[in-house]
C-alpha cells in the first residue's frame, strides 16, 4: 500500500505489505463467528531499526539520564497469521519453532452501532472447569458469560451482577477454581466499593467491602488470596469536593467465599508515607491532597509465589510494592522518564506526515496494565506505559506545548520548538517542569512513554522498548498512523496526545517460550515480544484486525481499542494450544486469537 502522506526518508524504507481485514462487515453481523479467516487480519511487519529516528528532528538539551535500551530492533515476517522467527538466531538452513497466532473467533453482539464507544467489552477472565468466558460490560453494568467451549463460536449464555442501588457497574472481574471475583464501586463513585463472589453460573455466593473506587481485581496464584486496586479518585478538587485514599485490599478467601465477610479483608495503605519516602520521578500533586489520598492504585501484578504483589500507581508514575504476608506497602519507586532528547517521537498532528524526532521533552511512563512473571527464577514485572493526565472541577493538569512560557535560558530556541508543526502541539503536563516556580518552564513532561518497559522486582527498569511501537505502526499503516479509536480517516489524530497508547498487557508461556502481548488503545491490535532474556526482548509481531476501511459508527470497522488482554495456557485452553483473548472497548466487541507452535526455516 502506497500512502498519500510525506514520510521520513527512514520510513520510506521500511514500508511493508498490509492486509486490510475483510471480515469486519460480515462479523459484526453475526453474534457468533466461525472459522475467522486469519489472512484477512493480520500484517506483515519487516525488519527495522526501531533505535534510529526519523528526519528533521528537533533536539534539545537532556534532563534525565537516558534509558539503558531501547527497542530491540527484532521484527517478524508473516504471511497470513503472525509469526517469526525464534529468538535462537540460528541460521544455515536449520529447522526452529516459531509460533503462529490466528483470529479463531469473534464475539461481535449486533447491532453494533448501538453499543460503539459503550465500553461493551473491557475486561475478559476465563473459567477453564465451565469453559465460560465472562466480560465486564459498561454500557448494561453487568457482566457477560459467554460458552467459549468451542472458541471459534462463542456463544451468549447470559448476564450476571447487582441490582442494589448503592453499587455501580463492574470494573474488573477475575476467575479462580471455578469462583468469579468481580470489583463494583460505589454509586457516588468516592464511597467504599464491594467485591462480589459468584459461581460460574451466576450465583451470588458472598461479598465483602473494599476501597473507594475498586478498578481492578486479581486472585493470587493459589487461587485463596483476592487483591483488589481501589483508585481513590477524586470527584474534583473545588471545596466540599472529597478526594478518597487509594489502597490495595487483599482479601483472604482460603476458607471459601460464601464465609467471606469484612473481617477477611486486609487493608494496604499509603498513610504512613512521608514526602521523605518519595522519590522525584513519583509524582505527589493534587491540590490539598495528603500522599495517602493523591497516590492511585491502577493495576495488581502478583509475583508467581504469591509472596509480593506490584501495583500501577498510573497519574503518580509510580510503582508500589506490597508485602502480601503483612499486607502492607514497603516501598513506592518512581518509574522515570523516557528521554526523548534520545528516543524519537511524532509529537504533532498538523504537519501532515509521520517523523518521528528528537526534542527537549520527557515522557511519564504512568502504566496502565501491568503484569509480573519469572525467567530463571527471576521475577520482571512489564508495564503498558499510557499515560493518563488528572482532569477535574478545581484543577486541569493538561495544556499544549505551545500555550505555556519557556524559561529563555532552557530552552534558546522557544520559538521554533512551540511551532505547531514542531512539538508546540504536544500535551504536556503543568503540574511538573517549572523547577524554580518563577512562572515559567524549565523542563517539559509528555504523558506516556509511548512505549512497553521492564523491570526487575526491586523496581529497577532493565529494558523499555524506545520508539518501537511507534516505529512498526507507521510501516504497517502508514496511511493511518496514530489514528484515533473512534473514528477511521484520523491519521496523525493522537501524534499531539500519546501516540499508539499501549494500555493492556499480559504475559503466558507458549510452548516453552514467555511471551509480552501489548494492546494498542489507539490505533488498536497487538504487539508480542519474546521475553526469554527479559532485558533484550525480541519483537514478534503486530497484529491489527482494524479495517480502515470500514465506518466505526457502524461497527464496520472490526475492533477498536484493545483494553483488556486475556492469555488462556495450552492446559486451559479448548483447544488444547494456548489462547490470547482481546476484549476491545469502543467497538464492544472480543476476539479470541489461537496461538500454534509452527516449524520455520531460519
């Protein structure tokens, strides 16, 4: 595919073929899809230096010690599913395995229309015993179960949840033995939330109170420990408003969830923290806010023994540590800045072409999703690094680039840097940057990373993936790079504001290797990296069932925007090969990916 758009000379040179999907007319008409056809979803990346940027950057002075690596410059060749090459490096004609991933299935509820930019499928958990796959779903505020016996049909079986006027929709539902864990705030949305324990029929079997704002729930390994990310939001920071304190519950169901009760509950908090126990890179900022009501709980990731858990602390760009014996916090790290004085990216949507560059500007990892798995008896955590900025009565954190003062000693050249067509289009943040308070900014933070970063247990990063992700979504599809999620013909429509946007992650182990698979919120699909050496991941694929062609409104256009992403191992799995479930938020839709080992000849 030829693009109408200017591109950098880099650019130019790593175009790939793209096979637009075909099935999003015919399966968005049908509840149930079989025998998606895998040649009409998938694409065709090729082999790139994701570490080189593109022409006619803007550079400026560095503010923060770059990244120790960047994306490791790894891609796959694929032909009508993902695949590539195996991460050995062998060579001579010598037979290795690779894997193959391939849509099977689509859950697609008609009419579409009526449910786009609902929040119709956001978080997906699967119940190996029933074979029942159950999903949050926003617009009804219930929960969805599906028959995923044969995944290549799901199947609608019903809905499940709570009529009681004090709680909301769900937020986030979990699976363990048979048991469904599902986080539901409170109404008002600041009062305390509840969990509430179901059979995989639906049946209410106990519940107990959490935090304000439960957004996220995860059992254990073992499947007797709950933890439950309560967020704390604000309803704003004008006066009479309350801003609730984050936490992490972790509920102790071992002796089963129909006893479950209060008592049950631990509660981890931020509120014997100091300013002295935080780090610069942690970001403390909420008008009026104590650390305890300012830090919010995201995203759980649990370590493999169930000993320590890691929590998303997104608009604070922080990462907390749980010690789940005690159930307390043991330390909150900053996660950094992504340096992009040295990693490039398209900072703006109105110069009409894609060019990834260099400029004076940091970028907040702020994780969304997050997920914790071990290689040689090492515990990583990877984290999705969105970004998300504060937007509330009281209080507006996000402002453009070029609407703000420079400091005329940082940054000389002012003028040309706040151009729209340069970084003057970027959103920035004005709760951090002007280091002397004389009014004007001495520094410059970007929200997101735009990237896939992980670390060691203690929090130290060991790997980010640079300007990866934003390298292989311009090959794939130049004529809709940064293309927004509700609306087709948006090319460049996100370069001011988080670019791709990776929000969902999960990890799963597939025929011996560990592999990453990132959402993009965005311009949607996935990426996958091989994660055996966790600091020199090797890049797999990108695959995007999007069709550019179809009308979002309409439910045309296949999925849009990934937000939750679902790994089913081999031994859980229908089909008896591992299984990737994504479940896409404003197209309301789920697809169940297939994930086969194949021979390649390196």
């Amino acid at each position: 595919m030829v693009s109408s758009h200017e591109r950098s000379p880099l650019l130019l040179s790593t175009l790939l073929s793209v096979m637009l999907p075909g099935c999003g007319d015919d399966a968005a008409a049908d509840t149930e899809t079989d025998g998606v056809d895998a040649s009409t979803t998938m694409v065709n990346p090729i082999p790139m230096d994701p570490g080189t940027s593109g022409s006619g950057g803007t550079t400026g002075m560095s503010t923060t010690e770059p990244d120790p690596t960047r994306g490791s410059g790894s891609t796959s060749s694929l032909d009508s599913s993902a695949s590539g090459s195996d991460s050995s490096g062998s060579t001579g004609g010598a037979i290795a395995n690779t894997i193959e991933i391939t849509r099977i299935g689509r859950y697609a509820p008609e009419p579409l229309a009526d449910i786009f930019d609902e929040g119709a499928a956001e978080i997906a958990a699967f119940d190996a015993v029933s074979q029942s796959l159950f999903i949050t779903n926003g617009n009804t505020g219930s929960i969805d179960v599906l028959d995923l016996s044969d995944p290549t049909a799901p199947v609608f079986v019903q809905t499940m949840g709570t009529d009681g006027p004090d709680l909301a929709g769900p937020t986030s539902v979990a699976v363990a033995d048979g048991v469904v864990a599902a986080a539901f705030p409170a109404a008002d949305g600041i009062s305390d939330g509840r969990v509430l324990f179901f059979d995989a029929d639906g049946t209410e079997l106990g519940s107990v109170t959490v935090g304000a704002l439960p957004d996220m729930v995860t059992f254990g390994p073992d499947g007797t420990t709950v933890f439950v990310a309560n967020e704390g939001e604000p309803d704003g920071y004008d006066a009479g408003q309350i801003d609730p304190e984050g936490s992490i519950s972790i509920i102790d169901v071992s002796g089963g969830v129909a006893d479950v009760e209060d008592a049950d509950v631990t509660t981890a908090d931020f509120t014997a923290l100091t300013m002295a126990d935080i780090d610069a890179s942690t970001r403390v900022f909420g008008p009026g806010a104590s650390i305890a009501q300012d830090l919010e709980p995201e995203y759980v990731a649990v370590a493999p023994n169930g000993e320590t858990a890691w929590v998303s602390l997104q608009e604070n760009n922080a990462l907390a540590i749980i010690d789940v014996a005690t159930g307390t916090v043991t330390d909150v790290i900053g996660l950094g800045f992504q340096d992009h004085s040295v990693v490039p990216l398209d900072p703006s949507d109105r110069d009409d072409t894609i060019d990834l560059r260099t400029g004076p500007v940091l970028g907040m990892r702020m994780p969304d999703a997050i997920a914790a798995f071990d290689v040689g008896g090492e515990t990583f955590i990877v984290t999705a690094n969105e970004g998300d900025g504060r937007e509330y009565d009281g209080f507006e954190e996000e402002e453009r680039l070029a609407d703000i003062t420079l400091d005329p000693v940082a940054f000389p050249d002012a003028a040309e840097l706040q151009e729209d067509e340069a970084f003057g289009r970027l959103t920035i943040t004005l709760a951090n940057g002007d280091t002397d308070m004389d009014g004007d900014y001495d520094e410059l933070y970007c929200f997101g990373s735009r990237s896939v970063s992980i670390f060691d247990a203690a929090g130290a990063l060991v790997w980010d993936s640079g300007d990866e992700i934003e390298q292989v979504t311009a090959a794939a599809f130049p004529d809709d790079f940064n293309a927004n999620n509700d609306e087709n013909g948006s090319f460049e429509s996100r370069s001011d504001n988080k670019g791709p946007e990776p929000e969902g992650v999960t990890v799963g182990t597939a025929f011996g290797t560990p592999y990453v698979f990132t959402g993009l919120e965005r311009i949607g699909g996935f990426m996958t990296w091989d994660v055996s050496d966790p600091t020199a991941p090797v890049f797999h694929s990108y695959v995007n069932p999007r069709d550019f062609s179809g009308d979002a409104e309409a439910g045309t256009a296949d999925d849009l925007a990934p937000e939750g992403m679902l790994f089913v191992s081999a031994d859980d799995s229908p089909t008896e090969n591992p299984l990737l479930i994504v479940t896409n938020e404003v197209s309301g839709t789920t697809s169940i990916f297939e994930i086969t080992e194949v021979p390649v000849e390196s």
